[in-house]
C-alpha cells in the first residue's frame, strides 16, 4: 500500500507542541487591519491550541 500525502495546505497552517497538541493562527489578522484596535490586533497575534472538535479531520490532513 502507498504512502499518505500530508495535505499541503494544512502542512503550512498548522503546528504541533511538544506535548501533542496541535497550534492554529487566529484568523482576521492579515488584511484591513486599519479599522482593529491595537488590543485586537494583539490579540490576534498570538497562537491558539485546536479546538477538540476540529482535531479528527486535521489529524487527517497531517496523517498523525
């Protein structure tokens, strides 16, 4: 049987900790950043864990 292809797509967007868990960007943060509060954009900057809800189909697309 071949191998699974990590979807590249994911590969980019996503991160592993070190304890397993997998990172996310927060969206709203690359475009019309004008009309944010500073507060907003701070906030937006910071890396969030996935949501456990979401974890299947990511773990999917990485082939965990």
């Amino acid at each position: 049987m071949a191998k699974l292809k990590t979807n590249s797509g994911a590969k980019k967007r996503f991160a592993l900790t070190g304890s397993g868990k997998i990172k996310r960007k927060h969206a709203y943060h690359s475009h019309i950043l004008t009309k944010k509060t500073k507060k907003q954009k701070r906030n937006l900057d910071h890396f969030a864990i996935l949501e456990k809800a979401n974890r299947v189909q990511v773990n999917e697309l990485l082939v965990l």
